[in-house]
C-alpha cells in the first residue's frame, strides 16, 4: 500500500504503508511545519490521532494529516467498510520556488494539491475485496492516476461545491463522492489548502479549524 508524498520537484510522490505506520503518532515533523494545522472544529467529540507529514527534499514540511473517528485499516473483508473516519490534509501554499538546499525547483501548491493528496489518501485505505494483492497493486496504480487527473479538473463533474466553515467562516470547498468514500478540498484564509477524506461519517456539516495544540492528536 502506499500513499503520497512531496517528493523533490514538489510533485507527490509515494511511500509505503510501513512507512507510513511508522511515521504515525511522531508529533516532532508537525512541530517543524512554518504553517498552522488543521482538523475538525470542537463539535467534532471523538477520537482524534496524528497520521504523518509530507517533507520536501530539503526535510521542509510541506503537507500532512489528522485523523478523526476510527483508525482506518487496509482491510478486504467488509469490516473496513463499517469504519467512520475524516481525514484532514494541511497543505502549505507556495508560489513556484527554489528549494531550500539549491538542488532543483519546487513546484506551486494549489488547491488541486489538496484534491490530490486528499483522494489519493482515500485510496490508501481501499481494497475492493475480489481484489488479490496483485491485482490490488495494478487497480491502485490505476486509481491513482484518475485521482491525479480529477485533482486537475475543479471544475467539472464529478466535482461539486459545498460550503463549510473554516475557523467559522463559510469556504467553498470542491467535493466529489464515490464508492470508496469522499473527497474535498479548498483554501483556509492563512496561507494554506485544505484537503479532507473519509469514509461513514458525511462531509455535510463538518467545520474545520486550527489545531491549537497538535500534540493532542499524539
């Protein structure tokens, strides 16, 4: 299983599920982001857990995501299906520049980032069951792709628009569903997009805010 990352020209790129777990509940990569973090508002009671950040060449901290609900697991059998989850995806927003150790260019983060970052991590934690591993490996190859090129496309179907609050101010969010779960993504007003995933909880009035102290997810 892998999911996305921010590789050296600034374009995601992958790393494994090992990684992944590995990288889960290490609170010191979120402390180095030049950016706040965000998650669901207050009127979000449940459980809330850290998953991992997303690091240039250069180790600048470029993205990463909180976790809201059930842990989601990469699971075949119907059990997954009942897990209620929200992903929150932070994704700093930067012009084209030069990276931090000079050795190449990284490129513009947009809304699209979000988009992407955002169904391609839906797509980490979706197994359709007829599915063995092999055929897994070339259907997530494929998936990804079309995540990569809905990410490209605001502007068209299957996306549509839903308003929600963003540190209790109403932002237009792009929001597409499938069969695997939802997918959404907008800009906050300080400097960074929001990309959120999930699966049995409705995107339809959740509300999203600063996390003022994100060692609380640890």
């Amino acid at each position: 299983m892998e999911t996305s990352r921010v590789g050296a020209d600034g374009a995601p790129s992958t790393v494994t599920a090992e990684g992944v777990l590995a990288a889960r509940r290490t609170v010191d990569g979120y402390l180095q982001a030049p950016f706040p973090w965000y998650g669901l508002d207050e009127a979000f009671a449940g459980p809330r857990w850290l998953m991992q950040v997303g690091t240039a060449a250069d180790g600048t901290v470029q993205h990463g995501s909180t976790g809201h609900g059930d842990e989601p697991s990469v699971r075949s059998d119907a059990g997954a299906e009942k897990e209620r989850f929200a992903v929150v995806v932070t994704v700093a927003a930067s012009p084209v520049r030069r990276s931090g150790d000079g050795t190449g260019v990284l490129d513009a983060t947009t809304v699209s980032s979000a988009a992407w970052l955002a169904g391609s991590g839906l797509l980490s934690y979706t197994w359709p069951p007829q599915l063995d591993h092999t055929l897994r490996d070339d259907w997530l190859d494929q998936q990804t792709e079309t995540a990569f090129e809905l990410a490209d496309d605001l502007g068209n179907a299957p996306w549509s628009t839903l308003s929600l609050p963003v540190d209790g101010v109403p932002v237009e969010f792009h929001y597409r569903e499938s069969e695997f779960g939802w997918v959404l993504a907008g800009s906050a007003h300080n400097g960074v997009h929001i990309g959120a995933y999930g699966r049995g909880m409705s995107a339809y009035g959740l509300g999203f805010s600063v996390v003022a102290d994100i060692a609380a997810y640890s």
